[in-house]
C-alpha cells in the first residue's frame, strides 16, 4: 500500500495500515540512518517513550521488554 502526503511516499504492508491509520509521522534526516518515526497514533493510547513501541503499556525503564534495549537491524554488524 502507497501512502503520500507533502511529497513524501510510505509504502506499507496491508496488514501494518489499519494501526497506523491517522497517525502523525516525521522523517528524522539527523537519526542513524535517517528514517521514519511516529510521533502520535490515536489508535492507540500506550506508548513507549524510547518511541520504537506502542500499542502496549510500557514495561518500565531498562526492562528486558523495553525496544529501546532490542538491536534495529541497523544496528546489527
């Protein structure tokens, strides 16, 4: 599925739409790599504030839940 908006397309998977669907996104030119990131869903009230997670209450802090501690695959070697 394509997505456009103030020149920008997102392609996502069909299943990823309905969870996404309003919400608000950024591309972050200065992260490591550059990438896309939600800043708001109203899908969802739960979310994370290491902001790799949401739709899930949040573990707490340094937890092995937490995504902030989980290697992205860019951090991988």
């Amino acid at each position: 599925m394509v997505v456009e908006a103030s020149g920008a397309r997102v392609l996502l998977e069909p299943e990823v739409y309905p969870v996404l669907k309003g919400s608000r996104l950024d591309y972050g030119p200065a992260l490591k790599p550059p990438r896309f990131r939600v800043l708001r869903n109203p899908n969802t009230p739960q979310k994370c504030p290491c902001g790799r997670s949401f739709g899930r209450p949040y573990p707490g802090r340094k937890s092995p839940q937490c995504q902030a501690y989980r290697p992205m695959p860019w951090d991988e070697p």
